[in-house]
C-alpha cells in the first residue's frame, strides 16, 4: 500500500466510527467549504457552535470570552501551554457575566460534553494546511473534537524501509517544532506505517509510543493491520472522549519538568471493567467484593490505581466514594501517596495519608468524598480494645490493597508466642 492508500484506509475507518470526513484544501480559505485561515488551527465556527449548544444559558460576550481563552498560547513552553488548555477542556472554563439584573455571575463553559458523546461535533481531516512563521506543514490526519484539533495521525509506508514508525515519530517532532501552535490542543499523537501503529503524547520519547492491541478489551486480534485496531480500540468517538477525560495525567519529574501521560490499552481495558466490577459490588445486591487485578513488573500499575480512583471519584452512581488505599509498608504506602498526589488534577481532591490508628479513624468518619491511604497495620485495634470497632457503615467506601499480601493473610486465629495470647492478622480486622 502506498502512503495516500494507507490514508484513505484510515479515512474510511474513521467514518465507519462515525466521524465526518474533510478534506483539508476543502476547508482552507479558497476551498468549497472554507472554515479556517491557514494560520488558525482551530475551525472556529464549529467551536463557537458547539458553546452555544452545551451552554445555551450563558451569553454571547462570555462564550467569546471563553473562545479567546482556549485560543490564549499564555505560558513559555509548548508542554506548559499544553497542560493549561487540557484543564479548560476537561473542566471548563471559568467567565463571568452580568444578568440582565444586573449581577455578576460566575459560571463555566463547558467545552465538551463527556456524559453525551453525541452533543459533540467529531472531524477527521485529512492533509490539513498549517501556517507558522515561515514554515508551512501538512499533517497527515487531524482529528478535530468541537473544532478543535485533539489528535494528530502521522502515516508513513511500510514498504519504504526508511519511512517506519520512527521516521513518522520524528516528523511530529518536527511539526512540534515548527507549527507548535497546533499542539497546544493536542492529546494524542498517533504514528502508523499502516501495519503497525503507535500512540503517545506530545512528550513520549519513541520507547514510550505504544501499541494498541485490542478492539473491545477481550482477545487481541488477528490478521487485522494495528492501525486499523488503534482506531477502532481508541478513537471512537466514545473511547476518544473517555481517554481525555479519564486517562490523561501532567506529571513533574526531575528538574521540575512537565511530562504528558496517557493510559496504555491494557490500563484502560481493566480500569474500565474494574470500574463496573465496583459498581456491581457496592449496589444493594452486591456482594462488596469487587474482585483482583494482576499486573506484571513495570506495567503501570500506580497510574491504573490512579486512573480507577479518578473515575471512581467521578462517577454519578458511587455519590461521592471515599477511597482507602492500602499497603503493608511505610515506604510503599509513602511512594504511592505521591504519585496520587502528583496527580491531583484528575483525582478532583488532594489525597491524604493516615499516620496513626486515630487519624485513619477520624478520616473515616468523613460522609462522603476522600481518598485516604494507610498501612494494613493501622487496622487494628488499641491496646484498650478487644476489637477494631466499625469505622464506618457506607456502602460507596471502596478498599484498594496494593502489594499487601504479605499481611493480607491470616484471617484465622493463632498465639502468639510471647505472651500466650490469641490475636488475628491485620487483614480479618480490616474485612471485619
């Protein structure tokens, strides 16, 4: 297959998905269908339509207002600019109005709707025109959410040995560089000689671009091109929308540098059914058992714990859970507390760490919202206590133990050898 056959085969996947198929000359400044100046990089129109549609009671001045902020490029680097527009597409952004009685109102405009994916607008166009300075660039596919442009597809041919995933990875570079306007919207870069593929974000070094491997999270397939299975695994526009949403995390590393994250397929897969495990488990028939997942070294597991937390948080049917992370030992526990904390933007709260039996106790008492980490040992009663008393009688409190097997056993009784007594393990405390 040749570079533009590989195109119009992910083309033609894309609107089996459902997205409305442009062509970018179309929609230039000379085309049939203008809707942008070569300079502009989102499509205006569609953007301030989609605004008026979510937020039908908010008035015109302060949805421009909100326009001009999602267009505003305010920080010193692309990653920072980044980060700042992820917010305001994930959270909304903040205007304020005067009613027609004259008081000043504050409210959010929201950019996307998360809940319907259908009351937005879905765009795949392909070689789309771009302006910067001097430079003039040609993305392969973009795909445009509400008109503004979230995903960039990057397609090379495999029967060209020097045009392979690298070769398309470091042509985003190079678009990076030169129309770096453009990913200041950007949430996912996609590579694909058309056999394989490849998805990263706009600071995974080559190593971290990764396969999708799985359509529907079941089995992966066979004999189908892992372009195909990366579009039609991730880029629905249902999936598309979950990931920004739900699987996307900044994270400062050495040097206080910022770093863009976003879920491999494994972590997406059982994040979401862990999700519905959980609802099940915690309903009025459940049996509040929401089940066991295994992970191999190095495969992410703190971020699936962070990405399952944020949608517990977020979700309508657990009204507001307290999540109670545990451990086994002080320095995991503290180790996972600050990668939780790190991402605190799509958590919604700050963790906090319990330090002693009464401070996990008190956490406890809280009626709703939280995420509270302790060591299994905190599970346990005083010296003046024969028993751990109930900490709490809520149904949405969901129990997440990492790496706390070693304690987690002993559920039965047995003596204890220096002083003859009968006492159980931490885990029959905690499940009691």
């Amino acid at each position: 297959m040749t570079e533009s056959q590989i195109e119009q085969y992910a083309l033609d996947t894309l609107s089996n998905l459902g997205w409305q198929i442009l062509h970018g000359p179309d929609i230039g400044p000379d085309g049939a269908m203008a809707e942008r100046e070569l300079r502009q990089v989102v499509l205006p129109e569609r953007l301030h339509n989609a605004l008026v549609r979510l937020n039908p009671h908010i008035p015109e001045l302060a949805l421009n207002e909100a326009m001009r902020r999602l267009a505003q490029i305010s920080k010193p680097s692309l990653i920072e600019n980044n980060h700042e527009f992820h917010q305001l597409l994930v959270t909304g952004v903040p205007v304020q109005y005067r009613t027609s009685s004259g008081e000043v109102k504050h409210d959010i405009v929201r950019v996307v709707d998360f809940t319907s994916p259908k009351n937005n607008d879905f765009a795949a166009v392909n070689q789309l025109t771009v302006l910067q300075g001097d430079y003039n660039r040609r993305p392969d596919i973009v795909l445009f959410v509400n008109g503004l442009p979230l995903v960039v597809i990057e397609l090379k041919n495999a029967a060209d040995t020097k045009a392979d995933l690298a070769a398309a990875y470091q042509q985003i570079q190079t678009y990076k560089r030169e129309v770096s306007d453009l990913f200041r919207f950007n949430e996912l870069c996609v590579t694909s000689d058309g056999l394989e593929a490849e998805m990263g974000t706009i600071t995974s070094p080559l190593e971290r671009m990764m396969p999708w491997k799985t359509i529907d999270g079941e089995k992966e397939v066979g004999n189908v091109p892992m372009l195909e299975v990366l579009l039609r695994g991730a880029c629905t526009p249902e999936r598309l929308l979950d990931m920004v949403h739900n699987f996307i995390v900044f994270e400062r590393s050495d040097g206080d540098k910022l770093i863009k994250k976003v879920a491999a397929y494994h972590q997406y897969w059982v994040v979401n059914k862990a999700l519905d495990r959980t609802l099940a488990a915690s309903s009025e028939r459940g049996d509040q058992r929401a089940g066991v997942v295994w992970h191999t070294q190095g495969s992410g597991k703190s971020l699936s714990m962070v990405f399952y937390t944020g949608k517990l948080m977020k979700s309508c049917d657990l009204h507001n859970p307290t999540v109670v992370v545990v451990t086994d030992r002080n320095d995991l526990d503290g180790q996972l507390f600050g990668t939780f904390s790190a991402c605190r933007e799509l958590l919604g709260e700050d963790p906090k760490q319990a330090n002693s039996r009464s401070e996990l106790r008190k956490l406890l008492q809280r009626q709703a919202g939280g995420i509270v980490f302790t060591t299994i040992q905190k599970f346990s009663p005083e010296d003046d206590e024969d028993k751990l008393p109930v900490l709490t009688d809520r149904r949405n409190v969901i129990v997440m133990a990492d790496e706390a097997h070693r304690s987690q056993y002993g559920l039965k009784a047995h003596v204890r050898a220096s002083d003859a007594q009968l006492v159980y393990g931490y885990a029959k405390y905690m499940r009691d």
